[in-house]
C-alpha cells in the first residue's frame, strides 16, 4: 500500500511574494514602455523594483527555504539529459524546480539582470537616460540601449511566454498544478520529504532583507544624480 501524501512546505512565503510581485512589475515594465511618454517615469520605477527583488532573489537563493537554495536545483548536464529522456529513476524532480525549469528560472533572472544593468545606462535620445549614464561611455550607452530595447526585451517576453506555456503543458497534459503551489505554498507530497522553512523568524529575515536590498538599489540608482 502507498504512503499517504501529506502537505508539505514547498515553496516558502518570501519565494512566493517574490515570484507574483516580478511578474507582475515585469509585465508592467513592458507594457508602460510600449505606452511611453509619461509612462516612462513608471517604467524605471518598476526597473528599480526589479533589480531589488533580483538581489533579493540573489541573498533568498543562499539563505532561504530548502527548496529555494540554488544548491537545490542547480543540476549538471548529465541529471538534465537523463530527465529529458525520461530515465531520471529515483531522482525526484516533481518537488521543486525540475531541471528544466531550473533552466527556465536561471535563464529567465539572467536575462532580466541584463535587462536592468542596460536600462541604468541606456538613452532613449529623447527624453530618458539611466541614472548611471554618466559612468560609461556613449558607445556602451548605445550598444545598451539597443540592447534594452530590441533583443532584451523581446528575448523576457519570448521566455515569459515559453513559462506559461511549459506551466499549460504540465496542467493539460501531465495533471500537475504548478500554480497553486506558487499561491498556498504546500504540495501533497510523501513522508520524510524536507520542507521548506517558512516560519515568521525566516519571514522576518526575508522582510529584512528586501529592505537592505531595496537601500542599495536605492544608493546606487543615487550615485547618478
């Protein structure tokens, strides 16, 4: 007879926060600089929200829930091979993020981190320049912009797009939800599957955290002025 599943702490509440308030600063971020105008004032704004919760993301990766750690699904080449040919044995990778979808989270922070570091020094040569403009020269200013506004931003919405659709896969033709863990943070899950922490001492550190973090974005974006 099979071990009943119990709900387990997967996904902590610092994580989840994280998770909904980057999307929904990434689609803002989007749509306010397809608006333009007097929208670009919201645009930098939800630019430095970004880069907050990206450095956030950066310390929550070492210090976080268990299956938050980057120590916890950062895979080699060969786990990776073994799980897209369906031969991943006793390896569970229906707790926390798959291998494939570690990729897409790495991939996905890697691009957006690009994507705010060339949005501090890019100049639109109308009425916008980053706040670290002056630290670099006109030629990477430049080659930032068109950075910023061709490939960086259409490589987020390509990737973006590639998650929600790897997360219809998974519901349509697999039968898992991997929403709803995001939302209440359990899954139903075997005994003796680690959880994560997610206690309010944990909460309190996250909170702190993203204060620190917040400041420093803050600072920097200050140096430019």
């Amino acid at each position: 007879m099979s071990e009943p599943l119990l709900p387990t702490r997967v996904w902590d509440l610092p994580t989840r926060v994280f998770h909904w308030v980057l999307a929904g600063c990434v689609i803002a971020s989007v749509v306010s600089a397809k608006i333009g105008g007097n929208a670009m004032a919201w645009h930098f704004r939800f630019g430095y929200v970004i880069f907050t919760l990206l450095a956030f993301r950066l310390v929550w990766g070492l210090v976080g829930g268990h299956w938050s750690r980057f120590a916890n699904f950062i895979y080699s080449p060969s786990v990776v091979l073994r799980y897209l040919r369906g031969d991943s044995g006793d390896e569970r990778h229906d707790i926390g993020h798959s291998p494939l979808g570690a990729l897409s989270v790495f991939g996905l922070l890697g691009i957006l981190a690009a994507q705010v570091a060339t949005g501090l020094v890019a100049d639109d040569e109308i009425a916008n320049t980053g706040p670290l403009i002056k630290f670099v020269s006109g030629a990477i200013s430049s080659l930032a912009t068109s950075w910023h506004k061709t490939w960086g931003q259409w490589l987020i919405i390509t990737l973006s797009l590639l998650h929600v659709g790897a997360i219809v896969f998974y519901l349509v033709r697999r039968k898992r939800n991997l929403v709803h863990p995001m939302i209440v943070g359990d899954k139903p899950l075997p005994p003796g599957v680690p959880a994560s922490a997610d206690h309010w001492t944990a909460r309190g550190l996250a909170a702190a955290l993203l204060t620190l973090c917040g400041a420093g974005v803050a600072w920097l974006v200050s140096l430019g002025g």
